[in-house]
C-alpha cells in the first residue's frame, strides 16, 4: 500500500482526477486533470510543479567517500567540486548498467546521491574498511521539481538564491521566509528547471511559497504522465522502461552497457580501477552491438494506413511504454531492434520514440521500418533514425546574467 509524500496536503487538493500511481512506494498525481496537455505545456511555456519524494536519496559522507563513488560509478566523482552537480550510471564488473541518477557534492566528504531503484543494499557492500558512511534519507527528505521557463523568476520570488548565475548542474542553499532548502539545477523535462529538496517538517512550507510565487507566472501542478512526454522529448531513457537494471535482469539480453544506452559520455575510462572498467574498456575497443536512438516515424504513412480503413491516423493520448519491433529498412520482417518508449511531441508536432537497434542501423538519416497496429493488422511504417534528444531548447543550460 502506498504512502503520502509530505506534500499529499497540497497535491490531493489540487488532483481534480484522483489519478494516483505507486512510485517507490509513495502515492505520485499520474495527472492532475481529465487531460494531462497544460501540465506539459507548462514544462514548455511557463512552469509545471512535480512532487518528486519518490526518488531515492542517500547521504555518503566520510573521508573516502569520493574515493568509494568513483569505485562505483563510471564517472570520476572525485573531479565534482563544492557544490556541482553530475549526471552518472553505476553498473556492475560485467559493465551492465545497475541505475542511473545524480551525484551532488555537498561539502568536502559529503555527496547527496539520488536513484530510481533502491541502492542501499548495493552501495553498502562495498564499504568495507573505507572511511565512509551511508544514510538512507529517502524517508526524511523530500523534493519537488520546479520546470519550465518561467521556473528561475518563480524562485527568485521566494527565496534569496542568486540564481542568476546558478549553473547547469549546480546547487546552492536557499532561505525562504522560515525555512531552509537546497536547490539544484536539475531536472528529467530537457527544458529550463530546478530541483528543490527539503527536511519533511518544512515541506509544507516551501510548497505554499513556490505556489504562492508562481500564480502569476502560470504556475501549474504536473504529474508523471505529463513528465513522461518532456523526458521522451529529452530523450532521457527511464530504468525498467528503456532498460533494465542487471540485479533485476532475469536473463543477459535484457542487460544494457552505458554505451548502449547513450551513456558513453558519462563513462571515465582512463583513471582508477572502478566497477566494470575491464568490460567497459573491451566494449570501447571492439565497439557496441546495440545503440539507443531517436526514431521520428513518418506520419503520411501513418495516415494512409488508416485511410485505407476510412479512419483518421490514432497516436496514444499520452507517452507510451511498451516494446514495438522496429525492421529492417528493406526487409519488413527481419526485426533489427525494438521502441522502448514513445509520444506524440506536442511542441515538435512528431510521432516520436527512444530506441534499442543494431549498431550498423544507428547512423542519423538511416530509413528504418516501425511496427504498428491497424484495425488488428501488423503493418510498418517508416522512421528516420537521429540522436535520441529531439527537444533541447538553449535556455536549459544558459545564465540570465550572459543574456543582458
């Protein structure tokens, strides 16, 4: 049975649907309305409020707790400095990845980790004679996620940050009017945003300043459906949806490797010893069996498939989370890969999906052939492979200060 985050107060006044989901054990708002469309577009156009509670959060402080991260994760953590941020994936000795989150440095021997899957029992098995201790914090602090283009002026309302010149990726502590929180420039929408976590007593708090803030700035409570479409825009893969953690994996063809997924670029090779390095190295050398990629899926073909039936062309109403086959460019039945998410992009005006493939079919502009059901008939149609991000708008990553 589901728990309340300690924003359930505020979020169930404002879930006119009563559309709950169970996300690691908390009650998370699926939408918050009959239609999740203005909870997207705030991510898009002003700014959307997400309760994020559910993540996963750990405390790692000691004075090899640098040192045991970079063990861990792929990423060098040591090279993070006071205060930033970093995306990462940690994966076990065959380089299979376990999860994905974030790493943020918090003091000299302190990291806030944060996780989709439960870690506690992973990252504490290798502790052993380290100076480092690890505390699970899930249950006593919370967050929200605060996204969009309007977001940086909501919080310059309510909080004396300078976050003019906060960073992509950076954090900084924030006081309100009674409370204190940390803020990072984070997010899982690809657009402009922040994350804010805070002790559960003040929870309250700094929702009723964040809304306050934001009324005049279009403000709008957001749930997981709506996030779902911004992240697949973002082309950010999801763990158990576009692929699957390695102490979950029943079998190896249901394990995926950073470089598969995208992730090279979070892989540090040349340092350390760190978990997986041996495969990892291997895999950089001879080269990746399977690429996660973009598909934009042709929508005339769409259209003339339902044509044929006297019907207009149907999309989901919202992101879908299912395996498709994706065939051979010349050969409709010669399977080469499969979707593993996908939406409708309503700021793109594309049908759109994140992709498992074989390498030799990866290249952007490569024609490939998507699996679709017509009234109860398998049929294909065409999609242009491209990179995995569709949507990256420059205000994601840019100072307000540089701008003046």
């Amino acid at each position: 049975m589901p728990i309340q985050t300690p924003f359930h107060p505020r979020t169930s006044e404002h879930n006119k649907n009563l559309s709950w989901k169970d996300w690691g054990g908390y009650f998370a708002a699926n939408s918050y309305d009959v239609v999740n469309d203005f909870e997207y577009y705030a991510f898009r156009h002003s700014a959307g409020l997400v309760d994020i509670t559910p993540l996963f959060k750990y405390k790692v402080t000691g004075k090899d707790a640098s040192l045991f991260l970079s063990r861990l994760i792929v990423k060098d953590i040591s090279k993070l400095k006071l205060n930033q941020a970093t995306y990462c994936c940690w994966c076990d000795d065959r380089g299979m990845v376990i999860d994905d989150g974030t790493v943020m440095r918090f003091g000299e021997h302190e990291y806030f980790v944060t996780a989709a899957d439960p870690s506690y029992s992973w990252f504490s098995r290798f502790v052993k004679k380290l100076d480092v201790q690890i505390e699970d914090i899930t249950d006593s602090i919370c967050a929200l996620a605060l996204q969009g283009p309007t977001s940086r002026e909501i919080l310059k309302l309510m909080c004396d940050a300078d976050l003019d010149n906060l960073k992509f990726f950076w954090t900084t502590r924030a006081k309100g009017d009674g409370f204190e929180f940390k803020i990072s420039r984070t997010g899982y929408t690809g657009d402009l945003g922040y994350e804010l976590w805070i002790k559960n007593e003040d929870a309250l708090k700094l929702f009723d300043a964040v809304w306050n803030a934001g009324k005049n700035f279009n403000i709008r409570m957001s749930g997981i459906a709506a996030l779902d479409i911004a992240r697949i825009e973002a082309g950010l893969v999801m763990n158990g949806v576009d692929y699957h953690s390695s102490l979950h994996a029943l079998i190896p063809e249901q394990m995926s490797t950073p470089y598969e997924l995208g992730l090279g670029w979070t892989v540090n090779l040349d340092r350390e010893p760190f978990m997986g390095q041996r495969a990892l190295r291997a895999e950089k050398k001879n080269g990746s069996r399977w690429a996660t990629v973009g598909l934009d899926i042709n929508w005339p073909d769409l259209e003339e498939l339902y044509n044929k039936h006297g019907l207009p062309p149907r999309t989901a109403a919202g992101a879908w989370r299912q395996s498709i086959p994706v065939y051979h460019p010349q050969h409709t039945t010669k399977q080469i890969g499969y979707a593993t998410s996908g939406t409708w992009s309503p700021i793109l005006k594309k049908n759109i999906a994140l992709a498992t493939i074989e390498i030799a079919y990866a290249e952007p502009g490569t024609e490939v052939n998507f699996e679709v059901m017509v009234m109860h008939h398998r049929k294909t149609v065409r999609a242009i492979v491209g990179k995995p991000q569709f949507y990256n708008p420059e205000r994601k990553r840019s100072i307000l200060k540089n701008k003046r």
